[in-house]
C-alpha cells in the first residue's frame, strides 16, 4: 500500500474517531440542560396510617363552588392498602376504589361507579402481572370486556395523586412512571418533579409544601404536597378539568 494513502486513512479514522466523540459529548450537553435528571423510581413505606382521611372543596376553573371530595385510606386483612375516592360535583358522583400493595403501591383491582341523572355505569378491573381485564357496564346495562396489555410496574391513575406522598419529595427531585386509567384503557408515561417549595393556605391551615407537577405528553396536573409527615396533599388542580382540589380537613389514620 502507498504509504501517503495509509497515512490518509490512518488520519481519516482518528477525525472520524474525533467526531463520534465531538457528537457524544454534545448529546449528552444537550440531555443536560433539557428537562429535569430523572432519578430511580423508590417509592417509601406508606406515610399515612389506616383510617386516614382527606377531605376537599372543588372550585371549578373559575373559581365558583363546584362540590366535594374525600380521600379514604384503609388496610386490608393481608397488608394490602384500599384507596377510595368520592367525588360529589355538580350532580354527579363518583366513586373509585383501589386495591394496591403494601409496598410499591400495584394495583390488585379496582372498581368505579358513576351516578347522574340518566343513570349508573360501572368499570371493574383486575390486574394479573402484566395485563388488566376489564368490565364494563353503561348505563343501558350493556356489558363488555375488555383486556389490556400493561407495564406489570404501572399504577392506578386515581392513586396517583395519594401515592406520590411516598416518594422521596425534594428540592430537584423528578421521576417517572406508568400510569394506567381502566375507564378509558389508556396507560400513560408520567414525569412528576418538585417545581419549588411554597406556603400554602387552605381551609384546613397553613402548610409548607412541596410544590409538584405531574406531566404527561397531553396533560399536566399541579399538586402541593406537605413537608411534614405523614405529608397530606393540601392542594391539586386537576388537567383535566381545571378544578381546584383545597383540603378543608385532614383527619390522621391510627
């Protein structure tokens, strides 16, 4: 071989070398300065305790009185958690309630009913690893199933808002998780980080909270989540309709 040509592709291979590592280098720069560093997914052991309950005020997205909302957290016989949510707003109530583990927070099953004026409808779902089955019955009594293929690691959307109380909530903290909502079969990759830290008042008192933002591709929720333990959530509007959730009273579990 020409020792100049050798020479050539000898030189060539290390500018090439030299770019790749040019490119890498600026990848990198750029995942850093976009978005907040993901930590590992930890949840804590449960901060609340059994028989805990929180109770809301819904303002609608102009502020007007829109209902009520209650937080119920029990235990069951084998460790379990039961998360049930009542929401009794402008005619409506609904009613969710989730099995979940002791510890991550899984769903086993769960049930939500809906009541209005033109009737009830009802969604059931139980989780088996990596698949949900799901019943669902209209308000016409018709019934459907349906099975869904999920993440064995994704959590119940109702939980959600509960759940992110037993993370490791601070200054620059961001995680993400799979969240999965029956009634409509739609999972969702969620980011949820600590934006600040604010002083909130409520009905319920005066909290130092952490301020929370909880995103998907198509939504963002705000959550202010208290500093002191058993870290109650004293305030959270909802993306999907723009209500406002205020605590007007918290009674710890024992």
């Amino acid at each position: 071989m020409n020792i100049g040509f050798a020479h050539f592709l000898l030189r060539t291979k290390f500018l090439r070398a030299g770019l790749v590592g040019f490119v890498i280098v600026a990848v990198m720069s750029l995942a850093g300065c976009g978005g907040p560093q993901i930590q590992p997914l930890i949840f804590n052991a449960a901060p609340w305790q059994a028989n805990e309950s929180s109770t809301y005020q819904l303002t609608d997205m102009n502020g007007a009185y829109a209902g009520t909302a209650r937080y119920d957290l029990t235990q069951l016989a084998d460790k379990r958690w039961n998360l049930r949510r009542e929401i009794n707003s402008q005619g409506t109530q609904e009613i969710i309630a989730v099995d979940m583990s002791e510890k991550g927070f899984t769903p086993s099953d769960s049930t939500l009913i809906r009541i209005d004026k033109d009737g009830t409808e009802k969604v059931s779902a139980k989780y088996n690893g990596d698949e949900v089955n799901m019943e669902l019955t209209t308000k016409l009594n018709v019934m459907t199933n349906q099975r869904v293929s999920i993440p064995s690691d994704a959590r119940e959307q109702a939980t959600l808002i509960m759940i992110a109380r037993a993370l490791p909530l601070a200054e620059g903290y961001a995680a993400r998780l799979n969240v999965f909502l029956p009634v409509v079969g739609i999972l969702d990759r969620v980011t949820l980080e600590v934006v600040g830290s604010e002083k909130v008042t409520t009905l319920a008192g005066d909290f130092d909270t952490w301020h929370v933002r909880i995103k998907t591709d198509n939504s963002q929720t705000e959550a202010w989540i208290s500093k002191q333990a058993p870290y109650p959530v004293v305030k959270f509007i909802d993306s999907r309709n723009g209500g406002t959730f205020e605590l007007s009273d918290f009674q710890p579990g024992q």
